[in-house]
C-alpha cells in the first residue's frame, strides 16, 4: 500500500468561519476547534474571521464588511 504524508500550509490564507449563535455552547467550541486546526497550519489567527449566519450571502459574494465578531 502506497502512503502519501505531507503538511497543509495555510500561510497567507484569509479565511471566514460562518456559525450562528444558535446553541452557542456547541458552535463555540466547534469554532475554537476550527481555529485551532487551522493555526497548526499557519494560518495567522489575524486572518480568521468569524461571521454569524446572516452574512453567510456576503460572504459568499467574498465581502467581509459585516462581521458579528472577529478573532
């Protein structure tokens, strides 16, 4: 069997987390997961965004001005 290893590296990345408040002790900790995983990859945690579910659209059309909270 042939394995293939190799590291994910997130640097220069901007990347937007999108989670509601909806049960926040379960989203909470699903984003503090995110983050984490996603700074063992280099992604500076300056470049993480948390937005809530209603700005899901903007973040679609890749616009970052209607943040609920930020890292």
């Amino acid at each position: 069997m042939k394995i293939t290893e190799g590291k994910l590296i997130g640097t220069g990345l901007n990347i937007a987390i999108i989670a509601s408040r909806f049960n926040e002790l379960i989203t909470s900790r699903l984003i503090e997961g995110a983050k984490d995983t996603l700074m063992r990859h280099d992604v500076s945690g300056s470049s993480i965004d948390i937005l809530g579910s209603r700005c899901m659209g903007i973040a679609l059309n890749r616009k970052r001005s209607c943040t609920d909270r930020q890292v």
